[in-house]
C-alpha cells in the first residue's frame, strides 16, 4: 500500500488508474478507524478497480471549544486496517497541503448548512464541503463512499455535488452498530462506561420511531413526542436536536413517508453523539 502526502502525488496516481481504464474509489476519513469506516472500504473495494483512503483530520470543520486537539489519532493503525480492506493508497496530507498559505476560497452550500448539525455547529459543513470538494477535486473519484450515520453531511455533499456538476457518485453505506446497539463512530473512546449505558438511548430511540411507523404512525409530532419520552429515561443526556426531516433538503415534515430521515443528536457526558434511520 502507498502512501501519499501531496495533492501532486494523488492527482497523478489517479490519472493513472484512470488510463489504465480503472474504475476508482475515494473514502474520505478522518482516521481513527473503526469497523464503520472498514465497511465503507470494502464497499469500496467491491465495486471498484483503485481504492484510496484519505486521512485527514480537518481543523475547518471545528468549531473554537470543539474538539480538534484531543480527536483521536491513530495512524498507523488506520493504515493497517485501509490495507486488510483493499485500499491501494492511503491519502494523509499535512494541514498546509489542504488550506496553503493565504488560502481565502471556501465552499458553503447554503440553507442546508444550517439545517440539524449545521444549526449547532455554525461553520461546520463550510469546513465539511470545503475538503470534501478540495479531495474531489485532487482524486477525481468515480465513487466517493460516506456512512449514513453522517446523513445530514450526506445531504450537503450530494447537493454540493449535484451544483459544481462535479463528475463523483457519492455513495450511502449503512450505520455499523455495536452489539448493544450503539451507532460507531471514533468518538465513542470518549464515553466512560456509565456514559455508554447512557448513550444507548439514541439507538432506542431510533428502534421506536421505526416500530411506530411500522405499525403506521405518519405524524411527525406524535413520533417526536413518543422520542422524548424515551430520552426522559435518561434526564442527564442533553439533547441537541430531534427531527423527523425530508433527506434532501433536511426541512421538517409533518408527515414520515418512505424515504423519510429521522435523525437525533445529544451530548453525552462531554461528547455529543448522532444517529438516524431512514424510515422504509
């Protein structure tokens, strides 16, 4: 596996899988991999010829008090792992090879930037699309791989996509959980095991948004309600935002349909945790 640290390095390596007739695949990462990520690799593996694997942990998407400084870093296991999955190349530029010196141009797509964690982390996916787009731009991927468990990110950066006529697929993988249900996500580390418990009430209160629309619960407000009754269970858990929303344009709807994101956000302890589900 190579590694590569400049956006020269990687623009060339992709003209040449492109020459070569392959078909090539980006997952972006901000490293400290789990088998979340590891699934997006092998989806990625399966379905194209060249596999890269950025890592990147981006300073643009934190917000002052957020948690750049202490974000898990693990390098040389995450190349480990993007190696036993099928990654051909391992993408880890510096913070002045993304955003050199001087650099004044940013990607915001507006009124979806606002919307869910964009509302409570102002700035965030200006920093998301911005090295999204910037990664894009230097691998020049068929296929960009994302989880699902970031959905309001997903939104974004289909839209982002779709209006720069950018030529990648971004492609939707399903939320890994851990055995007692939790979504994974590298911030899990954080959580002591009281906390854990704790934050179980999130893949709950997904598991009761799903049973009542299946049993053929549509309104919005009711599912919500029977929510809240499910985090009152747990009263220290702060909750950021609960939201039964159209995917694409991440604006409320008052009635679930197929297709329908349910999506949720709360701080646990210190460290703020998402999930959702896609009602079907």
């Amino acid at each position: 596996m190579q590694i590569i640290r400049t956006v020269s390095e990687l623009r060339r390596w992709s003209r040449e899988q492109r020459a070569s007739g392959k078909i090539i695949g980006l997952v972006p990462t901000m490293g400290a991999l789990h088998a979340g990520h590891a699934s997006l690799i092998r989806a990625a593996h399966k379905e194209c010829n060249a596999v890269a694997v950025s890592i990147f942990v981006n300073p643009t998407q934190f917000g002052p008090n957020e948690d750049f400084s202490r974000y898990p870093r693990t390098f040389d296991a995450d190349c480990a792992l993007a190696e036993k999955e099928g990654a051909e190349v391992i993408f880890a530029p510096g913070v002045e090879e993304i955003y050199p010196a001087g650099a004044a141009t940013f990607v915001e797509v507006e009124g979806l930037s606002d919307r869910l964690d964009g509302a409570s982390r102002p700035g965030h996916f200006r920093g998301v699309a911005t090295v999204v787009a910037k990664l894009l731009i230097a691998a020049d991927p068929d296929r960009a791989y994302f989880g699902q468990k970031d959905a309001a990110q997903v939104a974004v950066l289909r839209r982002m996509v779709a209006d720069l006529r950018l030529g990648t697929e971004i492609v939707v993988c399903p939320i890994v959980r851990d055995t007692d249900g939790l979504a994974l996500s590298s911030r899990n580390v954080y959580l002591s095991t009281a906390e854990r418990q704790q934050a179980l009430v999130l893949s709950r209160s997904i598991r009761t948004v799903e049973s009542l629309y299946a049993q053929g619960e549509r309104n919005s407000a009711k599912l919500l309600a029977a929510v809240k009754e499910v985090f009152s269970t747990e009263p220290e858990i702060r909750i950021d935002y609960i939201e039964i929303v159209d995917w694409a344009t991440l604006l409320p709807v008052e009635t679930a349909m197929p297709g329908t994101l349910f999506a949720v956000a709360a701080v646990v302890g210190s460290t703020r945790l998402i999930d959702n589900t896609v009602l079907r």
